[in-house]
C-alpha cells in the first residue's frame, strides 16, 4: 500500500468517525401544569461549558428578556454565536396545559448537552427550564421532569398589566385560558433573592375584583415537576 492510499484510508477513516459522532436528538416536551402556559419554547443542543440559566446566579438580559416577557431572540443570538443546534418555537405559539411539542436538535463531540426555556404564564418572571443536561451517547429514549424557576429580575407581585413584559416594566403581560381577577392590590413590590432560583409558585386568591393577586388561587397555582420532556437519541 502506497502512501497517498494509505493517508486516503486515514482521512476517511476520520471523517467516519466525525460523522458518527452526530446524533439526531428527538425532544418531546409535555406541560403537566393545570392552567399554566408556556411562552415559545428554546431547545438547544450545545458546549457543556455553555448555559443559558444557572440557579444561583444573576440572570443574564436575554434571560430576563424571556422570563419576563417570552421574547427568546436574545437567547437565539447567544446560541448562534457558540454554534449550537437550536429549535425554536417548536409549538409555533403557546403550549398549553397538558398540550405537547416536538423539537429535533442534532448533538454532537461540540455540542453534547441539552437546555430547554420558556417563560411561564401567567408569572412575574417565572420560567421552566433545563440546564445543559449531558446527552447520552447510547440510543435510546430518556425521561427528564423540569421545575419552574424565577429570573429574580422582578417582583411577584401577581398583577395582570397590559403592555408590561419588557424588563423593568412591573406586571405580567397576560393570563392566556382564563381572564385574570382586576384591581389586586400587589402581593409584593420587592423581590428579596435576585438571583436565579425555584420559583415559589403563584399564591392567587379567590377574588375576581380586589384581594391582592389578579391569579385565581385555583388555576394559576402549580407544584413541581411542570414539564416532563422525553428525550430520543437516534
């Protein structure tokens, strides 16, 4: 065997083992909540040094973009930057209680562990989210349960506001399923832990005008898990 064929049969012997390296990843994503919504989701496949959340550390501006408003732009900019394979909005919309989605992400040797994001409503700055979960390179199917967060960027104080949504505009911008209560007075007007953090859930109260919250305390409450996501690898 001469040396040009024995440096061919290197290089595709190179590239093979690049290519099967790459897995397509199947990511089916269940609201198990009772009346709470998912903002557009983010799904993404990327470097395990990389994440778009982490509980214990202050929000970045494009976290706090999605948690208090649903805008995930900024977050998709981030993961185009380090190269990641994202889906985005896969439910093209809301997903609603009980509802499902399907995202397709492809891992790989780069891009090897798995987060998931989208705001909560109707939340402050709540979130459910997965921080760059370690891919499993074996074939098969995998379950993981997610817990709702809070960006810690803003007080819960429970207020449907019309227009809000936009960091530093106090409120929640909407109750997607059911209208929300009037004239609440402000469960709170300070947010003591501003970092990222379990999300103490949504207290409500059962007055349709007055009380302090604009949430009814038997729709808008949850406890975790509020997601179950059913990962394939292909």
């Amino acid at each position: 065997m001469n040396k040009a064929t024995s440096a061919l049969i290197a290089g595709l012997t190179l590239m093979a083992g690049g290519t099967a390296m790459a897995a397509d990843v199947e990511v089916k994503i269940t609201n198990l909540t009772q009346g709470i919504y998912f903002t557009p989701l983010l799904v993404a496949a990327h470097s395990s040094d990389a994440h778009l959340y982490q509980i214990g550390s202050k929000a970045s501006e494009p976290l706090q973009a999605m948690a208090e408003g649903g805008d995930i732009s900024g977050l998709v900019d981030v993961l185009s930057g380090i190269n990641a394979s994202a889906a985005a909005n896969p439910a093209e919309g809301l997903l609603a209680p009980t509802a499902s989605t399907m995202a397709m992400v492809e891992s790989s040797e780069t891009n090897s562990t798995l987060s998931i994001v989208a705001m909560m409503l109707p939340t402050n700055d709540g979130f459910v989210g997965l921080d760059a979960w370690p891919i499993p390179t074996e074939a098969g199917t995998y379950h993981i349960y997610l817990n709702a967060y809070d960006a810690g960027t803003e007080a819960n104080n429970e207020l449907v506001v019309d227009g809000s949504g936009a960091p530093g505009s106090l409120g929640i911008p909407a109750s997607p399923g059911m209208t929300p209560g009037t004239q609440g007075s402000g469960v709170t007007n300070e947010e003591t832990n501003m970092m990222v953090h379990i999300h103490r859930g949504n207290l409500g109260d059962d007055e349709a005008t007055g009380g302090k919250s604009d949430l009814h305390n038997t729709v808008h409450r949850w406890l975790n898990p509020v997601a179950k996501v059913t990962v394939t690898v292909k």
